[in-house]
C-alpha cells in the first residue's frame, strides 16, 4: 500500500484527489494538509511514502515545504511530487532542486496522477519524455553556465563514458526500459547503471539526476530532441 499526504490550501483539490486515490486498491489517503507548514508536520509524523505538494499554500510554500521535508534524514524514505500548474508555476525547478521526485498538473486525468504516485514511489521515471522536455524548455531556455563547485566537477568526471550517456537518457525522461531497449542492454542493468549515477552523484532520485545533466552542461535544452 502506497501511502500519501495531500498538501493543497483548496479544499476542493484535495477532496478531488482524495476521491481519485480511494478507487484504487494500493492508494491510501493517510492525512491532508492546507499549507507547507502542516505539510512538514504531517509528513514528520505520519512518514508518508509520497507527498503531493501543491507550491503556493499560505504559512510556507510548497518549495520550502519541500525542502524541509527532503532534507529531513528521518524522511528518507518520503517522496514529494508536485501538483501544479504549468502556465503558471515558475518554481516547479526550483521544487525539483529542493528534492521533489516529480511533477503533476492540476488537469491531469486521474489515472495520469495515479501513475505519477506509482512512478514516484518505485523511484522510475520522472515523468514522460514530452513533459520533461516541456520543463526544460520553460525553464531552462537557452544553455546553461552555471558553473559546478569544485567538488560536483569530481562528481560529475566521476562517471564513465555508458554512465554519462545514460545520465542524459534519463535527462530526456527515458525509463529503466526504454533506455535497456536503446542500448540494447537489459532492463536490470540499466537500473544498475542508474543506481550508481545516483551513488556518484549523491542524487535520491531520477529527478535530481534531471537538474544535474541539465546545469552541469552535460545536456542542454534542445538536445534532447
């Protein structure tokens, strides 16, 4: 059973979605926020495996909200996927440097939020090719030249040649399958691959894998079409 805390100062969204995830037999509503601030609180008490955090709630953003949450050792284990709007949203990067594993818009059909939870929680792909590129397009237009300390330089050189190129398949939003089926390799060992660019890295996740391809240079937007 998937277990997750809603975040969301509408009260409306949050029953919307509350409903959604009732009709499925491995999601369980375990508790509901209407700002950041009870956001933190409820995840320290109830370790929720996903949190999904709107960015604008009164008392403290989701961004911060977000951070405090990933940053948190005891919620290690917690994931936190941001409901939002795309038009409207400038922050959504801003929430994955925080620590976010994902992202969700507010329109999205309920299966679509449902697969997102899944997708999360198993710790696989962040979310499609198209909504990834969408992101960076947004963004992070134009190349980036945000220069990497000295420290994430060694990180970065840290990998191999197949491990660099897998990084920027997972930048484009390719999972586990889709890159084994690209490098003609097999699923397990892309995961592998993927583990331990995580390990190099020191990135929980595929999403902070994301911001690192893209502002270390390594992939610039456009590339990946």
């Amino acid at each position: 059973m998937i277990r997750v805390l809603l975040a969301d100062d509408q009260v409306l969204i949050r029953g919307a979605v509350r409903e959604i995830l009732r009709a499925e037999d491995d999601l369980e509503v375990v508790g509901e926020a209407a700002d950041g601030e009870g956001a933190v609180r409820q995840a320290t008490e109830l370790r929720p495996d996903v949190v999904l955090m709107d960015i604008r709630m009164p008392r403290l953003d989701g961004i911060a909200a977000t951070q405090r949450i990933c940053a948190d050792p005891a919620l290690e284990q917690t994931r936190v996927l941001i409901l939002t709007t795309f038009e409207e949203d400038d922050n959504v990067l801003a929430a994955l440097r925080a620590g976010a594993s994902g992202f969700i818009g507010k329109g999205a059909e309920p299966d679509e939020i449902t697969h997102a939870i899944r997708c999360v929680h198993a710790g696989e792909a962040l979310l499609s090719p198209n909504a990834t590129r969408a992101l960076i397009t947004r963004y992070l237009d134009g190349p980036r030249t945000v220069a990497l300390s000295a420290a994430d330089r060694l990180l970065l050189d840290a990998l191999t040649p197949r491990e660099a190129e897998i990084l920027t398949l997972v930048a484009r939003g390719l999972s586990n399958d889709d890159i084994a089926g690209l490098l003609f390799i097999s699923p397990a060992t892309a995961k592998t691959h993927v583990n331990r660019i995580m390990a190099k890295l020191t990135a929980h996740d595929r999403a902070q894998l994301v911001v690192w391809a893209y502002e270390s240079g390594l992939v610039t937007p456009g590339a990946a079409d």
